[in-house]
C-alpha cells in the first residue's frame, strides 16, 4: 500500500458467486470507508453493463490486471432479417383471405370478390401499410444493435403473422358486416389512418436525420418544418402515437374487434417502450423538455 | 458482525464472516412485503381449512357427494377469486402461480359454476379435494415457516403430496370438461357466430378443446418444475431459493 496510515489503507475485495463460489470479481484498490453500496457500483461497472466497442481500456473501472468476461448471447440474428419476415408475412397473409384462396372459407366462395367498398380499401391501406414498414426498413431505419436474440424472430412471427391472419379472415369473410355508419365512418376512418401514416413516416425520417450514417451519437429529437413532427412538443415517441393512431383508424374502418384487440395490444406493447425510451432520454439528457410525455400527450 | 443481507435489485452481497446460519426467533418478515402479506397467507390456511371441513361434514351428513359442489361454491369461488392476490404475495414465481391461479379460476368460474349439469358428476370431486389438499399443506408450510418453526412432516409433505395430488387434481379438471363438452354443443353458451356487427366470432366448444389440449404442454412444465424444487429442497441445500 502507498499510504503510511495503516488505518487508510486501501483494501483488496473479492468477489464470489454465491452459488458456484466462483470468482466473479477483484477489486484491488477499495477506500476502507466505502459502502457496500460504492462497492456494487464498482462490481456492476466492471461486470453488469456491457462494454461498447468504443470502450477504451484504461478508461475502465478495473485494477491493473484487467479481467473482462465473456458472455456468449446465443444464436442472433440480424435486425433487418426480422423486420422483414415479420412485415412480409402479414401482407401476404392478408391477400390470401382477400383473394378468398381455397380452403378458407366455404368452396363456393373460392375467390369470388366482396361485394362491400371498404373490404377493397381496407385491403389497399393492409398492404400500404406493411409495403411502408418494409421500405423503411430498407431504407429509412438506422438501427443502433445489429443483431438480436433468434428466438426473437419466432415470438415476433407468430404475433404479427397470427393477428393478420385473425383479423384478415374476418374482414374477408363472405358474411362481413360494413360499418354501422356506412360511408361517413369509413371516410373519417380513412382520414385519420392517412394522417398517421404520413406522421408516422414523417418521425421515422426526423429520426434518421438526427442521426448521420455510420455514426452512434444521441441527440434529443426536435419538430422540424414538417408539421407532423411537431408532436415531438407533446411525446418523445410520436412514431408510436401515430402507429397506434393508424390502427385505431384501421379498426373505425373496418368495425373489426379482432382489429381493436391488436391495436389494445400493440399500444399496449408500445407504451412499454415508448416509457423506456422516455427514461432513457431523462437520464442522458439534463435538458429534456419537461412537458413530453412518452406516448400520449399530457397522459400517458 | 452479523450476516448482512441486503437485496439490492439485481444482486444480493453476503458478508459471511460466521459460517452458521443466522437463526432468530423472531417472526421473519419478507424484505419486500410488509406485515400483511405475511397475514394473508395464515389466512388463505384458514379458509382451505374451513373449506375442507365444509367438504367432509357435507359428505358425512348427506352420504353422497351429490349437491356437494353447490353447498361449497359460494365459499370456493370467494377465495379462489381471491387468490388473484397470490401472484404477488406468494414466493414462488409469477408465471407458475399465474398459470395455476388462471387455470383454477377458469374452472370455477367458466366451468362449473356456468355449467350446471356438470356441478354433480365425479370429476368435480376430485380435483376439489385436490385442490384442498394441496393448497391446506401449501398454506401450512408457509404459516409454519413464518414463524420458523417448520416441522419436517409439514414440508415432506408439501414437496411430496403433489406428486400424486398434480396428476389427480389435473385428470378431475379435464374429464370436468370433458363433461361438459355435449352441453356446451348443445346450447351453443358463450359463443357468437357471424355475421353479427362486429365482425368477430367465437365458439366456446372449441376453446374447451383448445384449453384441454393447452395441458398437455402445460402440466408436464408445472410438474418437473415442482419435481426440481424438491429434489432441492429435499435433496439439496437447506437454504430455499427466494426467487424461482
């Protein structure tokens, strides 16, 4: 030790995994007067959070033997293979039913046309909306991770691909009811399904530019000329307002409860990340305006 | 210095500068809960307990076990409703209490107490008093321990009961159902077919089939959890894990 006041000096701890009594930790260079509290905030910097490539060494909270550990993720998988899949499927999923294809529905049926305005158009503003998703996904998105987990890809199928085909069948059906309100409903229904997916487009592009290519920096997003971003006044996640926006105008559109349940779900699902975006924008930045809430303005 | 336990979120850091465990007798009180958690469960003994008295004196009294079930259901469907609270309270993970707790209130809520017909047949009894049984030494085994005087009866008991108890209790809720199935046919309950103004449709006879063959999956999982946490327990450390 350097210090001459034996009651200062600095002290060595280690530590184990209380299960496998394995050595998970060395700190060589602890202040006798740290709390056990300082000390896991040195232990889960060394070990919890993992490094960025960026990362350099002797930045890093270690001793002079620095021990970094490995931890094998599993298979992965790339983010754009995902958003892919799980776009490509609904879309053609959804033509299936509207081409009333064999075997869905009764044989007389077998791809006869529906007779009603809005099952056509409700087909047209599916299939917008998941060729839009899949051109950005190309072409717009910058995505921070490269990979995820594989089973991600199976979980995420099934959600999108089971709903499309749930809400499909019904809108396809050859005993579909249209709207109580008629062409009013729909036509209210259409406006606000455009609406958001202008707006929606509209954040996706507003989040790229902050963003240049290749690069990771973070900055808080900001309205720009595009009256559509202006929502960032309001919410930090506006591309989830104006997704959620989108659906409940599919669901206006089409009176389809199975519609209104993948909305409830997918806003459900939403909120949950559009908080953990919030959070992690409070925590970054000082300067995060005040009157942005996550999702929902003033609300949620 | 004493052992220092502090569950911080992710991890937990034990000094462990005496080897032998701490040993107070002083009721333990759970780190996250507060006092009244710890009451809930020596109530949730109580009622089984009540609920298995109301059984055996109904079946001493009436010889049969006709009427049974519906002498008992005001009593089953207040504190199965209640065990909502479980997920929460109880120790053991939430997605297992989950499932259990959802697959009871089902029964008693969407099988027999809206099927009639089947309130009187066999199967009824049978997964009640599997339940009972089960869930008379769950709750004794968390009241005992709480006040850390836990007989080893008691907790052989709750780790080896319902490897006999699992199997009876599941093969009463699906023959229930399986029972259930002409009625529900025939009267077509719970259901709506199209067209109808909301463009939905649901038939309520094929997601009692469904919900029967979701066991097959689903049981194996709860029983070789059940089967793990006691060859732990029984086998292995003293020490019982918290968090499953």
């Amino acid at each position: 030790s350097k210090h001459p006041d034996p009651f200062h000096t600095l002290r060595e701890v280690e530590i184990l995994d209380a299960k496998i009594r394995e050595k998970l930790c060395f700190l060589d260079k602890v202040e006798p007067h740290a709390t056990i509290a300082e000390i896991k905030n040195l232990f889960t910097k060394t070990q919890g959070k993992s490094l960025k490539d960026e990362d350099v060494l002797q930045k890093l909270p270690v001793g002079t033997t620095a021990t970094l550990y490995f931890r094998d993720l599993g298979a992965q998988i790339s983010w754009v293979t995902v958003f892919l899949t799980e776009y490509a499927g609904p879309l053609f999923i959804y033509l299936l039913f509207y081409f009333r294809v064999p075997f869905i529905y009764g044989h007389k049926y077998d791809f006869t046309s529906s007779r009603h305005t809005v099952v056509h158009l409700a087909c047209i503003c599916h299939s917008f909306h998941y060729v839009k998703r899949l051109l950005e996904t190309l072409f717009v998105h910058r995505f921070s991770h490269g990979t995820m987990p594989l089973r991600n890809i199976f979980k995420n199928c099934t959600y999108y691909w089971g709903f499309a085909a749930w809400m499909a069948y019904y809108i396809n059906h050859p005993l579909y009811t249209p709207p109580t309100y008629g062409a009013q409903q729909v036509k209210l229904a259409l406006a606000i399904f455009v609406i958001c997916q202008l707006g929606n487009f509209s954040i996706h592009m507003a989040l790229r530019d902050l963003r240049p290519a290749g690069s990771k920096t973070r900055k808080i997003p900001y309205p720009t000329k595009n009256p559509f971003t202006w929502l960032f006044l309001l919410v930090s996640c506006p591309n989830y307002t104006y997704e959620v926006g989108s659906w409940i105008g599919f669901a206006i559109m089409t009176q389809c409860l199975p519609v209104a349940l993948f909305s409830l779900v997918g806003f459900t699902q939403m909120t949950i990340w559009a908080k953990g975006k919030h959070r992690s924008y409070l925590k970054e930045f000082r300067d995060y305006p005040p009157l942005r809430m996550p999702i929902i303005p003033f609300l949620l | 210095l004493d052992i220092n336990e502090r569950d911080g979120g992710k991890g937990k850091l034990e000094s462990r500068k005496f080897q032998k465990e701490n040993r107070t007798h002083l009721p333990r009180l759970s780190s996250r809960g507060s006092l009244s958690k710890e009451l809930y469960k020596i109530l949730f003994f109580f009622r089984w307990l009540v609920l298995a008295i109301a059984m055996v004196r109904f079946y001493m009294e009436k010889g049969t076990h006709r009427g049974l079930y519906k002498s008992v259901q005001k009593t089953l469907k207040f504190f199965q409703t209640f065990a909502l609270l479980e997920v929460r309270i109880v120790p053991t993970s939430v997605l297992v209490t989950g499932v259990q707790v959802s697959s009871r209130i089902f029964m008693v809520w969407l099988i027999t107490h809206s099927i009639k017909p089947i309130q009187n047949e066999e199967s009824v009894v049978l997964f009640l008093v599997a339940w009972t049984v089960t869930e008379i030494t769950r709750y004794s085994f968390y009241t005992f321990s709480l006040l850390d005087h836990l007989p080893y009866f008691i907790k052989w008991a709750r780790y080896n009961f319902f490897i006999i108890l699992y199997p009876v209790g599941v093969a009463g809720e699906l023959l229930t159902i399986y029972a259930a199935l002409p009625y529900v046919k025939k009267t077509g309950m719970f259901s709506i077919r199209l067209p109808n103004k909301y463009n939905v449709s649901f038939d309520y006879y094929y997601f009692l089939l469904i919900t029967m063959a979701s066991y097959i999956p689903l049981f194996p999982q709860l029983y070789f959890h059940m089967l793990r946490q006691r060859r732990k327990v029984l086998h292995g450390e003293v020490i019982v894990e918290k968090d499953d």
